[in-house]
C-alpha cells in the first residue's frame, strides 16, 4: 500500500481529479495527506477530503502564497477553525521560501512563526516548506522542539537530516530522489533512520523517473520508494510497508479507520 503524504489534488492540471482519485484509492494508493498553500486551498482540500474517506487535509498557508491572504491574525484564525475539521491531520504546507522572487523575508518568517504556534497551541504536527531557506527554517524550528514537524521534499544537506531526525524530526523525499542528478537528496535519504522517512508525490509537479515532466501522481511513487528501497538495501514492499506506517505515526491517523485497504495488493 501506497502512503502519499504531500499532495496537490487541487492544481488546476487535475482536470478530473475525483475520477483519477478514486481510481488511484481502487488500484494500490492506500491513503493520501493533501496539501494547502492557502485559506481557500484549504477549505477545498477539505471538501476533497469529505468526498475521498482516505484522503487527509494539511491546512495552512504557503510562504509564496502570503500575499493572497489578508492579515496575519484573522487568516491565521481561520487556519485554526479549519484545522478543527475532523479530516484535518495537520498545519501545512507553511514555512520559507527564498526561491521565488520578490520576497519579505520577515513577513514570511511571521506567517511561519504564528502558524507554528498555531500547532503547538492544537497539538497538530507541521509539515513544512523550505526552499533556498535551510538556515532560516532551522533556527526558527529549534523554538519548537515540542511540535512534531515533517520537512517536505527534503533539499537540505546529509549533514542537516542527521541532526534532523535526531531531533525527532521526520523528512520526506518526492520523485526528485530518483533523478539522475540526485547525488544530494541520495546522500541525505542515506542517513535519514527508516522510522523517520516518508514518502510523497508534491503532484502534480515533480514526476519521477522516468516520468520526469508528466503530471505525477500518488501511484507513481512506487518508483520513488523502488529508488529509496535500493539506497536502504530493502524490498520495495518493506519500503512501501515502513513508509506507510511511519505516515500514519506522524498524521496520527489510526490505520484501522481507513476504508477498504486490508488485503489489496498493487505489487
Ligand atoms: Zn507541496
């Protein structure tokens, strides 16, 4: 069983995502943590979410989407009221993003910053951004040791994921592991501890090898775990298996309520 636990079902490539999700939910994709960049794209995760019983809400706002929501306080608020949604498993996706230009570094440190305390206030685990951001979101994280966090599509260096996930931290690779100029999400997946590696698409962007360029989606992470499983010398089942549980671990979803996944076989 596929755990896909960063997705964006709501992008516009998706022109019939209700007939491909329930196809993928039918054929191997055992659960699914949809992303949001936004207020708006939060309140649709959710009716996705309500329409699909395996599929989870990340509810938050984007670093690169700060400018569409008004102030801090109020959006932040209403994060928090959707978050009380019973198919909302985190705060997400939120963070920094220094790639995309122009940029308010402070405003977005903000945004980061009260959205953690978001978390911690309702105890919801993180899933974070960071892109070209790595020190900035390391040292604003360290004020959260007690919030459980996932850094999503994991660019940082080996040396930053040992301290990491020594930390508790959990770290998830996309498709980008199984690109050929990988050396540096290689070398990272290398030393991340299984019990703290997840699995994710980010679809519709980031489609593996050798899809690289179409639009991705969950069932084409058995690519991705096949490449994960050959850095860790296990099974692509062992890794699907060991993925799948740690994502339930880190959403604190109970994999004896999901619908309809006991005894399905995609291998
Ligand atoms: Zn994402």
């Amino acid at each position: 069983m596929i755990f896909d636990s960063h997705a964006h079902y709501n992008d516009s490539k998706f022109e019939d995502r209700d007939t491909l999700l329930s196809s993928l939910f039918a054929d191997g994709v055992g659960a699914i943590v949809n992303a949001s960049v936004s207020v708006v794209d939060s309140k649709r995760t959710l009716e996705l979410c309500e329409a699909h019983p395996n599929m989870f809400a990340a509810v938050g706002i984007h670093p690169s989407d700060i400018d569409k929501v008004g102030r801090l306080d109020s959006a932040v608020s209403e994060i928090e009221a959707l978050a009380a949604h019973p198919k909302a498993v985190a705060v997400g996706e939120i963070g920094l993003d220094y790639y995309w230009e122009p940029y308010d570094k402070d405003k977005q440190k903000a945004f980061f910053i009260s959205q953690l305390e978001l978390a911690r206030k309702i105890n919801m685990p993180v899933v974070i951004h960071d892109r070209e951001s790595h020190g900035d979101v390391d040292e604003i994280i360290r004020a959260f040791p007690d919030v459980k966090i996932l850094l999503h599509s994991y660019s940082g260096s080996a040396e930053w994921a040992r301290e990491l996930t020594k930390a508790g931290r959990y770290i998830s690779f996309s498709g980008v592991v199984t690109f050929k100029n990988a050396r540096k999400a290689v070398e990272a997946a290398e030393v991340v501890p299984i019990d703290k590696l997840l699995i994710e698409t980010d679809c519709p962007y980031l489609a593996p090898t050798p899809l690289r360029g179409s639009v991705n989606h969950s069932g084409n992470l058995l690519y991705t775990a096949g490449r994960l499983a050959e850095i860790k010398g296990i099974s692509l089942e062992d890794m699907l298996s060991i993925t799948f549980e740690n994502a339930c671990k880190f959403y604190n979803i109970d994999k004896s309520m999901l619908t309809d996944i006991s005894g399905k076989e995609i291998l």
